[in-house]
C-alpha cells in the first residue's frame, strides 16, 4: 500500500471518488478488476502549465563553469520534491528539476566530459541526484506511434544516464513483490502468506485463512493517458465469497490476511527510521475516504526499526518507506517501496520529521560532495552548520 497516496491527494484531485457500481464494494475479486474499467479514483498529475521555457532565448555559453547544485526528477507536481527544493533553496544549495510531464518540447545537453547538464538553457553540475515518479508515459502523444515510443524510450534512457552523471544518486529500484517477500523471510522477518494468480478464486486452493487481501502485483496506479493515473486499489474478501472469473484477469497477489493489533507506516532515511501509526477501515480508505484514516506519530518498536533498517540495508537503499503490521509485538512485512511518499501523513499526524530527515540527507550528500563539482581552486564550503540550521527549523514547526 506505499505507492504514492500523498502525490495525489496533495494536488487537487479527489479524495472521495464515486462508487465502482450499484451494489460493489471493494470486497470481491471481481470489484477489484473493475476498478481497470470504472475506477472510484482518478488522480491528476498533469503540468499545471505547459508554457515553454522563457530562458531558452538566452542559453549560457558552453565555456561557462556550471554551478553545483542537487538534481531532482520527477514531476511537476510531486509535493515532495517541491517542499524539498523550496528547504535547500533557502539556504543556498542550487536545485535543478526534470519533470516527466515537461518534456515533449525540453531543451537538454548533457556533457559527460564535465559531468554537467543544461536543462532549457540553465547549467548545473549534480552533486547528488535522485529519480523518484518519473516515468515517460506522462509526455504528451503526438500521434504517430512510432514516434511517440521512440520518445518514451528516449527519455527512460536518459533519465538513467543523467542519475548516473552525479557523484551520487538516489534511484527507486523497486524488487518486485515477491521478491520483496522473500527478502524479508531470509532476514527472519515475517510476511504474509502469498500467491500470484489470475483467477483469485483459484488461490483457495493454497491459501486457508477466512479472508483474504487481493492487491495489484506491480503498482497500484496505471497512466492509461498522460497525467491521468487511474487507481486499482486493494481488497480485502471473504475466502467463501469468491467465486470463479468469466474469464482470467491480469495476474494479482492474494494473501492471507493477517490479523494484527496495529498498522505502521516507516520511513527509513539514511539509517534514520520515522515511524507512523495508520488507523483505517478498509485498505483502499487511503484513497477514497481519506478523511476517515487517522494518522498518529510513533515511536516504532527496536524490531521494527532493525526490519526496516535491515531491509534497507540489504537493498542499499538511502531513502524507502515501508508498510508493516504488528502483530503478538513482531513486525509482519507487507510491501516496501523507494518512492513512497511522506507528506500525506507528515499533513495527518501535524509533523514535518520526515521532511526534515530526508532534507538533512540531501544536503549531507550535496556538501560532501560539492568540492569535486567545483572546477579548479573555489572558496570553501559555508563555514555556518546548515545541518543545525535545518533541524532547528524543523524544531521550531
């Protein structure tokens, strides 16, 4: 359930979305499929401008030294990397942005030579760069398909490439689902009991606990047009309710449902764990009553904090947020995801902790790093605590 509730609810798009049909809840498999053809929710993450560049008229020469800054890609409208840029802004560390949904007319030159980039007509030399949301399906068609997959591919490359043109990056390498399960099993870590099937009827067979939780394999949202993510939430069914498909669907999890005493949300940043309590009726109140779930600050459990740490770990991963239960006083993993967004439920529980920590990392990793970025012989770094800084304005909110 870590994929991204925050990055859309944030920007204007509806947090209660009409019924999937007469009579449906999300409480059977076949309610669960609808939602590809009549979905309750539908999130907006279209540019809210598509005005080209005014800078392009007056590029920087090519001889002109970049300056060192923090590179962040993704889209326009990802919340978290606005609250991010406008935190190192302030305290003078140059961001530099590329957004999916801005790329059908971008001005780019990338120079490995200088392990520099211009971006619509600004040069920027990435000390640290992370790759969050991004994803080419948000650059708008031109009609020819041809063309338009060339385009997508494209710019999937070099988003790649210009991650590893800093001196370090932070990526959203996702395990898929079952290895994800996997990894937390050989860690000692427990986790649901799990199929893969097309027909969730057929997972009865394997599968003996009275309810079960059918969810998406892969993601939870689909792009089906550009900016317009359409989502396929999960539910939860009774085992004697399903019955068998007119025909196979897409392949989905099934899962045992676990009984539990609490539902966690974590965030591990840099070693450093964050840690939140979520209080919900059904899985998909995430999405379609978020003014029903409850969202509580916590101070996580030392075997929560190890899985979480462990499992970030094993994956070096600098920044990733984790859904557990707890249950009889130990962790059961559920999912893991990189790009998992933290202001949705930094807004509910009325903190900024997380903001805080990952602007902390940023610009631990911009500083150690911004001596190699400066060509030849430049003044010092800012000799005043810029960590101290940050953490006091975090304090003070």
């Amino acid at each position: 359930m870590v994929d991204q509730p925050g990055l859309a609810q944030q920007n204007g798009s509806p947090e209660n979305g009409p019924g999937i049909g007469p009579g449906i809840g999300l409480d059977s498999a076949a309610a669960f499929l609808s939602q590809l053809s009549v979905s309750p929710y539908i999130a907006d993450m279209r540019s809210p401008t598509r005005a080209k560049p005014a800078a392009r008229a007056a590029r920087p020469p090519l001889g002109r030294e970049p300056s060192p800054g923090v590179l962040l890609i993704s889209r326009a409208r990802d919340g978290e990397f606005g609250a991010l840029a406008n935190l190192l802004g302030r305290v003078g560390i140059s961001v530099g942005r590329v957004n999916a949904d801005e790329l059908d007319d971008a001005d780019l030159l990338l120079d490995p030579a200088r392990r520099a980039v211009r971006v619509n007509g600004r040069w920027l030399r990435p000390t640290v760069t992370w790759l969050r949301h991004f994803s080419s399906q948000a650059i708008e068609r031109h009609g020819a398909a041809a063309h338009d997959l060339f385009l997508r591919e494209s710019w999937d490359a070099t988003a790649g490439q210009l991650a590893g043109l800093s001196a370090t990056s932070i990526r959203s390498q996702r395990p898929g689902m079952l290895a994800q399960l996997e990894l937390a099993e050989r860690h000692g870590i427990a986790a649901p009991r799990t199929v893969v099937t097309t027909d969730p009827y057929h997972a009865k067979e394997v599968l003996h606990g009275p309810r079960l939780v059918i969810k998406a394999l892969h993601r939870h949202f689909v792009e089906p047009t550009p900016g317009s993510l359409t989502g396929v939430f999960p539910a939860i069914a009774a085992r004697g309710d399903l019955v068998p498909l007119p025909r196979p669907g897409p392949p989905v999890i099934v899962q045992e449902y676990v009984e539990h005493d609490a539902e966690l949300r974590v965030y591990c940043v840099a070693g450093q764990v964050q840690g939140f309590q979520i209080v919900k009726d059904a899985p998909a109140d995430l999405w379609l009553r978020g003014d029903r779930v409850l969202v509580r600050a916590v101070e996580p459990a030392p075997n929560v904090i190890r899985a979480a740490r462990l499992l970030a770990s094993a994956l070096s991963l600098r920044y990733c947020a984790f859904d557990f239960l707890v249950r009889d006083g130990g962790p059961v993993f559920l999912e893991m995801d990189p790009n998992g967004d933290w202001l949705w439920v930094e807004s509910k529980a009325g903190v900024v902790s997380v903001t805080m920590a990952v602007a902390r990392m940023l610009c631990g990793a911009h500083r150690a790093h911004r001596p190699a970025a400066i060509s030849g012989s430049g003044p010092p770094a800012e000799s005043f605590n810029l960590l101290a800084f940050l953490t006091d304005r975090g304090a003070s909110r």
